[in-house]
C-alpha cells in the first residue's frame, strides 16, 4: 500500500477571481425593498429600462446622483431619446426619479 498526496495549483485566474468582489466582478446591488417596490409600481417596460438604467449610472457606480443625458440612456436601452425624455419626465412625476439640479437620481425611499 502507498500513501499517494495530490496537491492543487491554482491558477493565476482562479485566484483573482477569489479576490475579486463587489463592483469588481460586474454587478449592480440592488436594495431588495428598492427592488420589490419598482416591481409593485405601475410602471410600463420602457419606464423600468429607463428607471434600471440610471440605477446602473447612479448607485451602480456609487452615487445617489448624476448628469445623465437622455442620449446616454437612449444608447444604453435602445430606446429613442424623445421617448426617453417623456417616461424619465413620467418617472419624475410618479416619485421614482429625483432631480438635483442638472443631475438625476432613483429615489430610494420607498415609502413615497
């Protein structure tokens, strides 16, 4: 009988990806109550692109508000910069989005 020890390199890859968290590895956290609340909110398709849209410009890169043109979301959503500017004005109204000044944000108090 032998006594037979393997062992187990890891990969260059393999220990970054160990390392890496968070932002670093491409997602976007979501507040499960923010989440739960846009789903009971009624809102059409094209609104919630737009509304996960500047979710993912805003907090997505760690700020609660940024400049956000209607161009930059018609790019990111496919959606035309006209319709854009009409559900992000909709969205406003509803309470979802906030404005600050030029910069636009997702109102993340979900009991308004």
């Amino acid at each position: 009988m032998t006594n037979v020890t393997y062992a187990y390199f890891k990969s260059k890859d393999e220990e970054q990806a160990l390392l890496m968290t968070g932002n670093d590895i491409g997602f976007t956290k979501w507040d499960n109550e923010l989440k739960e609340a846009l789903l009971r909110a009624p809102i059409t398709f094209r609104q919630y692109k737009i509304f996960d849209a500047i979710h993912r410009m805003t907090i997505g890169w760690g700020k609660d508000f940024d400049r956000i043109t209607d161009m930059q979301i018609s790019r990111m959503t496919g959606i035309e910069r006209v319709n854009v500017n009409k559900a992000k004005s909709e969205m406003i109204k509803l309470g979802l989005l906030l404005m600050q000044g030029s910069k636009i944000g997702v109102n993340q108090d979900v009991q308004s």
